[in-house]
C-alpha cells in the first residue's frame, strides 16, 4: 500500500523542512544509555532527504505482505476508537523525578490500567533509570489481553528479538538514539517480521523528517527532550505545536503524544484532541494516582464533552 507523506502536494511547512538539509551540531559522542547495552553508538552529523512518497512494507491487517509477517494489534487498539487511546505505562521512578512508585506490582497496576480504559500498556525494561525489567513485561502480558509495548533504549536487532521472546506487541524506536533513516527502517522492519509495530519517537522536526523518510507508521511526539536528563525538561507545548507539521502526513499515520499529560500544569487530552492526535502515552500522571482506575477514567470523562471526542480521521 502506497501511502502519500506530504499532502495538498507536498507545499507545506513540513515540506519545506524535508526538502533541507537537516543541521546537526558537529562532532562524535556516545549516549550513555545505549552504552549501558552493552553499544557504544556514535551520534553522527546527519543530512536528511525525504521523498515526497513513501510507502510502508505493511498491511493494516494482520498476515502477511509479501514475504513480511505483520501483528497490527498494537496499532488498530490505538486506533479502534474515536476518542483519543491511552496508552497507559508502568515505570517505578525516573531520572527527572526520582522514585515514584517503587513498589508497583506490574500485574496489577496493569489490570487497574485496564479496568480504566487503557487501550495498550507500555512497560518500561530498563532499570537503573526507571526500575523496570523484562519480567514486569512478561508479569503484564500473562495479566492482560491489550497490546503490551516494550519501552526502552533500543538500537540493535538484538534488543528487538528479545522484545519478541518477553512476549511485546509493539517495540519504542527513538530517532534520536538510533541515529539514522536507514537503522530506523532496518529496526522497524525487522519488528514487523517478528509480528510487532513499531512506536517511533521523534523529539523534534529533523526527527519527524527522519522518522517519515524511515517509513515509520505510528509516530509519537516526546515532550521531554532527553528521557535520561536528571532536569525537568518537559515542554508541555511541543504536542500541540507540532500538530500542523504532523498533519501533513499521511492520514494512516498514527499519531501519539508523549511526556507531560495529564500532570499538574501539563498537557491536558482535549488539548491534544483539539489537534488531532489519536493517542497519549501516560506515566507519572498514573503511577503516582491513589486510584489509577479512577484517574484515568477521570481522564477520559473530560473527552466526552461535546468537541473533544473525536480525533484524527
């Protein structure tokens, strides 16, 4: 299936941006999460030139494309509704603000996620910074029937399968950490033969061009500029400002904001249902809640006014 990046033939702002060279700080250095795999992968200068059409190596519904095994559950959950889908996420602390559920049962904070109209759940497994692990991921996916996504740092082939092997739907991809168009394709394809969608994450415009010119089809906006940052670093404005840019893709395009919703003075839902977004990853807003059922179908209640039950078609 062909599907058309730029719409209205490829004029807007985001046109203008793929058509440039991407300008990237000169210079090598090493992220310090990818060399706690066990990687040492240097972030390069980086030109970017994306094709007014791309077409993904996927079908919408699971089977096969070609010679490609295709698992679309994480995908179609986000988009089964027409009210915006959270993704709902288990993390027990994280750098910016320290411990914030140390004693979080992975099972049972799932199913509550559950009962409160999570539409997948995002599991962190990474633990020196968010005191996750693979066995919280294997916990969730024993303990419920949504899509389970496997978030971390993840930049090689092996980091996918052993996605595939704790039993995750859908696998994070940041752009920024990966550090090329061609590793993000290769991550992403390779994901998708092993029965998973891939969530890409972009931090910025170069990352949004990057993560087009890759093929990525669920594309979510991070709100933080560097998740490993000891700082709060959240920008609770960047979802809603990149909106226009993102509705130059192609409608099939899943689009999912990330990093400061629902907290206090953060991001709020109708916000970004206003501007088109299908779906918010939610942590701290949750983790944090004496009652995660009822804070997040208090989320939800607030998008069932009228003008803030639809999102992007």
């Amino acid at each position: 299936m062909a599907a058309t990046l730029l719409e209205s033939g490829g004029s807007g702002p985001l046109a203008q941006l793929v058509r440039a060279p991407a300008r990237h700080a000169g210079g090598h250095k090493f992220d310090s999460c990818t060399a706690h795999h066990g990687i040492r992968t240097p972030k390069v200068p980086r030109r970017c030139r994306v094709p007014l059409v791309y077409k993904p190596m996927l079908s919408d519904k699971a089977g096969t494309t070609g010679s490609v095994a295709v698992g679309h559950r994480f995908k179609r959950a986000l988009t089964a509704t027409q009210q915006i889908s959270i993704i709902a996420e288990l993390k027990r602390k994280s750098p910016s603000a320290g411990d914030l559920s140390v004693h979080l049962g992975a099972a049972d904070t799932a199913q509550a996620y559950v009962r409160g109209g999570a539409a997948c759940i995002s599991v962190l497994t990474e633990a020196p910074r968010f005191g996750g692990s693979p066995e919280d991921l294997k916990a969730v996916k024993n303990a419920v029937d949504v899509p389970v996504l496997r978030k971390d740092f993840l930049t090689t082939p092996q980091h996918i399968h052993e996605a595939q092997a704790m039993g995750a739907d859908a696998v994070l991809l940041i752009v920024e950490d990966i550090g090329s168009v061609a590793r993000v394709s290769e991550l992403q394809t390779l994901a998708n033969e092993l029965a998973m969608d891939a969530l890409t994450e972009i931090r910025g415009e170069q990352d949004l061009a990057m993560a087009a010119e890759a093929g990525a089809y669920v594309i979510a906006v991070n709100q933080r500029d560097n998740p490993k940052d000891t700082r709060f670093t959240v920008d609770h404005q960047k979802a809603v400002r990149m909106a226009n840019l993102l509705a130059e893709l192609d409608a099939d395009v899943v689009k999912v904001a990330a990093s400061g919703i629902e907290t206090p003075n953060g991001t709020k839902l109708t916000e970004l249902a206003e501007v088109g977004y299908h779906a918010a990853l939610i942590g701290e807003a949750l983790v944090t809640a004496a009652n995660p059922t009822k804070r997040l179908r208090a989320m939800l209640d607030t998008l069932s006014k009228p003008n803030h039950r639809t999102k992007a078609q």
